[in-house]
C-alpha cells in the first residue's frame, strides 16, 4: 500500500491544469434554478433588502431577467407570487384566480421566453391573510384568525388541487408544492390529469424543515405566519429519518422530482437520498443562505465569490443534481466570464 514518502497527493493539486483534471464536483449553469419573485405594476424592479442583489419583478421586467437567465444558461426558474396585501384572503382563492400574478406572469414568460422551463411555487401562504400555507379549520369570520387554531389538511389539499391547475393551464411546465400537507402530491396529480394537464410534471418540497433559514424570504414574499409558527407541518430540522419517510411518500404518490430544503445544513439528508431514491434530487439553497454569505462579505469577513462557489460545490457533491438559488445569475454570468474553467489557467 503506498503511503508517504512514495505517496504524495500534493501532485494532484500542482498545477492549474493538474487541479482541473483531478476536480471531482463542477457546478455548472445548467444545474440551476432560480427562483423569481413577482408582483403587480408595470417597470417595477424593486431590490429586496434583506437579499441583495434579488428583486421583485413586475411581469414585465420579469421576462427581460427570465431571457437573462436562459441566454446565461439557467435552464430553469421557480416562480414565487407576492398578491399585494389586498388580494389575501382566509382561503386564498386568488392564488387560482385567472388573472392572479402567477398566472400571469407564467403566460408572459412562456410567451417570451419559449425554451425555458418555468416552474411554479405552489402554496397558500402568500395569499392568505394569516400568512399560513393551509386552510385554518372552523374559519371565523374574514380576518379575525387568532392563535392556536389548526391548519386543517384534507380541504387544503383542494386548494392546492385548484392552483396546480390554474397554473398549469397558464402554462407551467411544473408545479412545486412546497406546503408540507399530507397526500397533496397525489391529489395535485390527479387533478392536473383530470383537467388534461398530464406533462405537467410535480417537484416536490419533499423534505422541508421548519427552519430559521427562510427569514429574508418571509420579507421578500410578504409570507410571515401571523401568530404561531410552521411547525406543524413542515418537520423538526434533526429529523433525518422522517425525512426519507417523507420523500419515500411523495414518490409513492407521483412526485417526479423531489426537494430537500434547506440545502446546506441539509447535506447528510442530500447524499441520503441520493444513495436510496433513483428520482431527480434537488436541493433549495435559502434566503438565509444566501443572505448570511452577502452579511459576510459585506463586514470583509469572506469573500463573496468564493462563499458562494463554495456553497454551490458541497450541495452539488451531497449529490443534488438540481439547485434551487439566489446564485444562479451570479454564477453563470462569473461561469461565462471564465468560459467555464474553474482554475483560470
Ligand atoms: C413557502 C415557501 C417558503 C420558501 C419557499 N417556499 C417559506 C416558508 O416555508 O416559510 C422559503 C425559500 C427561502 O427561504 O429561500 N411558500
């Protein structure tokens, strides 16, 4: 067995050269998708504070970093709906309004950007008042949700049926429900077959933690809980197992894809489920993810650039093969800066 001094795997990393042909992790462009805020208006392109470098999107202004995107590479986007705080109610019905703001947004881009996969993020908390991703049970009357009531499963599960297929017939190529409900993925799948929506395919937020990590997306998506919190349905952050029960079931009932979220202090779960499940793996790299990287960088505690390759390049080698980020433009525009070479030489 060779060991030190015949061993020495120093040479391996000698030279630019040597270091790229002994790379065993490249993140490429087309592994991403980004995820997309959007809101009514016209010309709006607003930065969201708490994640620099992200927006909100008029549908308008929308398309034009959709385009961006795609020409970049990214072969994907996720999109997230802001209704505006009128447009919330208790049961959310806006989200499977006709003319709501995923739906529109879903037909611009597919209008003008053909090529591009637009996926839909599927969930009821940005269009109820309460802020939660279901159905609150015994609803009172409008507005007057209080603590301690339960998000009640099986009605919300029609819920979700209905927006899966409004934004299927604007156009989605995927819907990804993101709600953390029992049995939603097998009811979202019948009804987008039953309304002839059947190449409409279902990423899954599979294994999703009721985790402190998603703090700036609650501001950029108007999305916090009024009172109490998400853990009654989204899961205990340490529980592994759960987490392949979970992603086990949502195969079971159709998911084509499924989701580990969120991605970096999720990466044991990653590789476990890349080494049990045959399925597309993806993982979603968080607004506070991203967000702690930019506070970093911004006190010259890291360097951005590197955090974030970084950050890329450990969720890519758990074994996702997908990455939902913020990164995705910031990426592939340094990727076609170096022309694809990692180590510049
Ligand atoms: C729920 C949803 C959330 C995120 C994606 N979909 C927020 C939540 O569950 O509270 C978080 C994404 C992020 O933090 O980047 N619709």
């Amino acid at each position: 067995m060779a060991s030190f001094p015949g061993l020495r795997l120093r040479r391996l990393r000698a030279t630019p050269a040597m270091r790229s042909l002994a790379a065993e992790t490249r993140v490429h462009p087309h592994d991403l998708v980004a995820p997309l805020f959007v809101i009514e208006g016209r010309g709006l392109r607003r930065e969201i504070k708490s994640m620099p470098g992200q927006f909100q999107f008029s549908v308008d202004k929308l398309a034009a970093e959709a385009a961006a995107l795609f020409e970049l590479g990214v072969p994907a986007v996720m999109l997230f709906g802001i209704p505006g705080a009128a447009a919330k109610t208790p049961d959310a019905r806006k989200a499977y309004a006709k003319d709501g703001i995923v739906q529109k947004a879903v037909a611009e881009l597919k209008r003008r950007v053909p090529g591009l996969s637009v996926f839909t993020d599927l969930c009821l908390c940005e269009y109820t008042t309460h802020g939660h991703c279901g159905i609150l049970e015994a609803p009172l009357a409008l507005g007057t949700a209080r603590a301690g009531r339960v998000i009640a499963n099986d009605p919300t599960l029609e819920v979700l049926a209905r927006i899966a297929v409004s934004h299927a017939g604007a156009g989605a190529d995927w819907v990804a429900p993101s709600d953390m409900m029992d049995g939603r993925v097998a009811a979202i799948r019948r009804a987008l077959d039953t309304a002839g929506h059947p190449s409409v395919g279902i990423l899954s937020y599979a294994a999703k933690s009721a985790s402190a990590f998603y703090g700036p997306f609650r501001e950029a998506a108007a999305s916090a809980p009024a009172f109490g919190d998400r853990r009654s349905h989204q899961m205990d952050p340490g529980n592994g197992r759960e987490a392949m029960r979970e992603i086990e079931q949502d195969l079971a009932e159709g998911a084509d894809m499924v989701m580990v979220k969120p991605a970096l202090p999720c990466l044991d779960l990653i590789r476990d489920a890349r080494e049990r499940f045959s399925a597309p793996i993806a993982a979603y790299n968080v607004s506070g993810e991203y967000s702690m990287v930019h506070a970093a960088a911004q006190r010259g505690w890291g360097d951005l650039q590197g955090l974030r390759d970084e950050s890329l390049g450990a969720i890519k080698r758990a074994g996702a093969g997908i990455i939902v980020t913020y990164w995705a433009r910031s990426f592939a525009e340094d990727f076609r800066r170096r022309r694809g070479l990692d180590h510049g030489y």
